[in-house]
C-alpha cells in the first residue's frame, strides 16, 4: 500500500522570524518609553565586555609597542652615532687647520709668543649688562679699544668695548643684536653671526648651504681663534631658510680670568 507524503512546509523557520520580530518591536518600544533607563542598562550590561576586550587585546598592544619602542631605540642610536662620527671628524679637521696656522706662523716668525693680558673678571651677568664683562685691567695695562679677549689659548669670546685705566668693559659676541664676522673653518665661507644673549649665537641660510652639526667658526684673523660650534640646525619644510645655531663650547660665565691681546 502506497502512502502518499506530507509536503514540507514551505518556511520552516517562519516562527524564528516573527520571535525576532517581536523581540526587536518590543526592545525598540521598550528604550521609546524608558530611554534613561535602557541607557544605564545598555551601560552597565557592556561594561564587562569592554574590560573583557581590555584584558584580551592589552598583552596585544604591549607587543605592538615594545616593537614600536625597539625600532625607536635603534633609530636614535643610529642618529647619535652619526653625530659622534661628525663631531670627530670636525674634531680633526679643527686640529689639521690649527696644526697648518702654527706651521705657518712659525715660518713668518709670528709664533705664541704674542703679548696677553691675564685679566680678572670683576663682574658679569647678571651684576652687569647681560653679556658683558668687567675686568681689571686697563689702558695702563696695554688694555685698548676693539682688543680681542679670549677665555682659552684658542676660544676668542669678545672684543673691549670700553676702557678706563684700571678696568674694562668686554662685550662678548654672542650680545643680543650684536654681529660678528666669522670664517666657516671646514669652508672657508665668510658668514655673519647674530648674537643672541647667553653665549648663544645664531645664523640664518638657504637650506642647501654647507653647514652642518659641530662646524666649527673661526674668528677672520691670521690666528684660528674659535668663536663657537653648531649645536643645533632649525629645518621647516614650510621656508626655504634654516636657523643655524652656535654657542661657545665651554661655560663663559664660570670663568674667572680671561685672555686680553694687547696692542
């Protein structure tokens, strides 16, 4: 005997789809008429999953960011190495150029010799004009007008600017607004310094000019006299200029006697 078969009904999950439905109308119905209260609940029923996500994803970020800090670290070593490797290298070519000025200074007879002035600095910054010195020496000690003054053997820091008998006024380079000509050592370019106030000077030049950190300035005399070296370079890619800073390399302000070229 032959039974004929029942027929699949035609949506089988017809009662899932209208439970949706009515859940979704409910819900919705529900935040309608309760919205403050649906906002705390949606709140407080998130907030374990948010510091579930927190506890999964946290180990995550970490590794991201000891990568992120590793790649940081070997990059900034690269970049100090480079600039160990130029503050050598300008450390030499100062010391070939020093070596050749006293070779010939000693075929033209004109060796260390030349007359100095050991001075004590009797006041400074702030006791006196900021950058600016007082000394005790004078013209009656050979001290004149525009006499170089220096703080070591090669360090030239100012010029006299005025003179009594027994003491003198030195005004250093680096003087706000004051500007000094000074030879590039590793160019020989002839370049003009603005001074800038705390033994600080700065220059200002087209971005493809040939400075570069640790050049060293000379002051435009037969003797190398060193005025100061780049410690910083100011690059804005929205000007076609860069800053160049320079500053002496030692502290001018800690000194307590000074160097004066009598004449």
């Amino acid at each position: 005997m032959n039974y004929l078969l029942k027929s699949k009904p035609k949506y089988k999950h017809w009662g899932k789809v209208v439970l949706a439905v009515v859940l979704f109308c409910f819900f919705s119905l529900f935040v309608y008429l309760f919205p403050n209260f649906s906002r705390s609940l949606s709140l407080t029923v998130s907030k374990p999953l948010w510091l579930v996500r927190d506890v999964i994803t946290r180990p995550f970020s970490s590794i991201g960011g000891y990568f992120v800090s590793k790649k940081s670290l070997i990059e900034d070593n690269l970049s100090l190495k480079q600039e160990i490797v130029g503050l050598r290298m300008t450390e030499v070519d100062h010391q070939v150029l020093l070596k050749e000025f006293e070779d010939m200074k000693s075929k033209l007879g004109r060796g260390e010799n030349a007359s100095r002035i050991v001075s004590r600095v009797l006041s400074k910054p702030p006791y006196s004009p900021y950058d600016t010195f007082v000394i005790d020496a004078g013209s009656e000690d050979g001290v004149s007008l525009g006499s170089p003054v220096y703080i070591s053997d090669n360090i030239i820091v100012g010029l006299i600017k005025n003179v009594t008998p027994s003491t003198s006024l030195v005004e250093l380079f680096s003087n706000g607004g004051l500007e000094q000509e000074t030879t590039l050592s590793r160019t020989g370019a002839m370049y003009k310094l603005q001074g800038l106030g705390g033994a600080n000077m700065k220059l200002e030049v087209p971005k493809d000019t040939d400075i570069v950190w640790g050049d060293v300035f000379l002051y435009p005399r037969f003797s190398p006299s060193m005025v100061g070296s780049v410690y910083y370079i100011d690059v804005s890619s929205q000007s076609s200029f860069k800053t160049i800073y320079i500053r002496v390399p030692v502290n001018v302000f800690a000194t307590k006697y000074v160097f004066v070229e009598s004449k």
